[in-house]
C-alpha cells in the first residue's frame, strides 16, 4: 500500500528555550527534566492510503521522549478528529503506527510503546494566532521566536524533523492524554509532506 499526505502542523512539547529532540540531543526542560512531552496536531490538506482519500482529516500525535530520541524507548500515542470516518482514522493509525512504511515505519523502530488510537475532536488554527486544541485533552497556542529582520526563526535540515524547515517558538497551554501531561514551553510549525515513498527520519534525511 502507498500514501501521501501534505498539510502543516502546530507542535509544542516541555522542552525548555529550543527543543533538542530533532537533532538527537538529550532532552532539557525548564525544571531540569530530561525527557521530552509533546504533542503535535496535523492539518491533511491533501492525501491518501491508495485509494483511500484523507483530505481534510486532522490528527494529533503525542509522545514521550525518555532520552535522546536515537536511544528509543518512546511512547507514542494517536488521537484522529472524530468527523473522520472509521476507515480514515484506521488508515491514519497504520500510517502513524509504522504500519504502511515510509517515514512513519522507520521511526517505528524507536517505538518503546505504542499506546493505541483515541478519537475526540482535533482542530489546528494557523495565521496570526497559531495553535490546536484537542477536545478534553489539549490546547495550545504558539508564538513564533522572531529574527534582528523581524520574521520568524526557522531551522533547517534537521535529523529528525517534521518538515525540511520549521518555525521555532514559544508555546503556552496544557496537555494531558495518554497519561503524558505536560505544560507548554517549546513551540514550531511548518507545513509537511510524508510518503511511503521517502525512508529515513520524518521528512527523509536520515
């Protein structure tokens, strides 16, 4: 089976100032912590499984880095909008769960846990007050970190992030499900593509 799905996404987890995670470095939080809470909501502008359309479909993945993310051991959890129908939120969990290949399949080997698929409401607000929600579980808001000419800091080519190149930011609110709860202190966004054609890390660089 193949897929494609493109969109953007919001994220946001418990790393302190910069998230660490997409470069392989040891998790650090305000409190000293070193292990990494988040979650990440995703907007499918287009896509498919075959011939299975997933246009429109927003999803939340949430997870628990207890180390650098090469050590392994994650905790990683699904939760798909419940305006999807039975068979998109199946889809989503294969593609999620490593099932289908791709990105997806190789981060799988990192996978301590796979804590299962949920549905509630998923929704991500982009623009000028960026930030996602998920019914009785999460709710964000994100504020992009700005460069001396005033637009957004960006990193690129990152081992393992969501995209080639990604805002970088603040972001405040609660998330609690799974049982991984956490407060918001890191925040990025970006759009994104993932294929079961790409192999490697999230967006085919390792």
């Amino acid at each position: 089976m193949t897929y494609t799905i493109s969109g953007n996404y919001v994220a946001a987890c418990s790393c302190a100032v910069i998230c660490g995670c997409a470069v392989d470095a040891q998790p650090r939080d305000a409190q000293g912590g070193t292990e990494c809470r988040g979650a990440a909501v995703f907007h499918i502008n287009e896509g498919n499984l075959d011939d299975l359309d997933l246009s429109g479909v927003d999803f939340a993945f949430y997870n628990l880095f207890p180390s650098h993310l090469t050590a392994g051991d994650w905790k990683v959890g699904l939760v798909v909008d419940s305006g999807a129908s039975d068979e998109q939120a199946g889809a989503l969990e294969r593609l999620v769960s490593g099932r289908e290949g791709g990105p997806f399949g190789e981060l799988a080997q990192f996978f301590g846990e796979y804590l299962g698929m949920e549905r509630a409401g998923v929704s991500l607000t982009d623009g000028e007050t960026p930030g996602f929600r998920v019914e009785g579980r999460s709710e964000v808001s994100f504020e992009a970190l700005k460069g001396m000419d005033g637009t957004p800091t960006t990193i690129k080519n990152a081992m393992f992030g969501f995209a080639p190149e990604y805002q970088v930011g603040k972001s405040t609110g609660s998330s609690d499900a799974f049982g991984l709860s956490f407060n918001g202190d890191y925040g990025e966004r970006a759009d994104f593509v993932f294929s079961s054609e790409e192999e490697g890390a999230v967006h085919g660089r390792v």
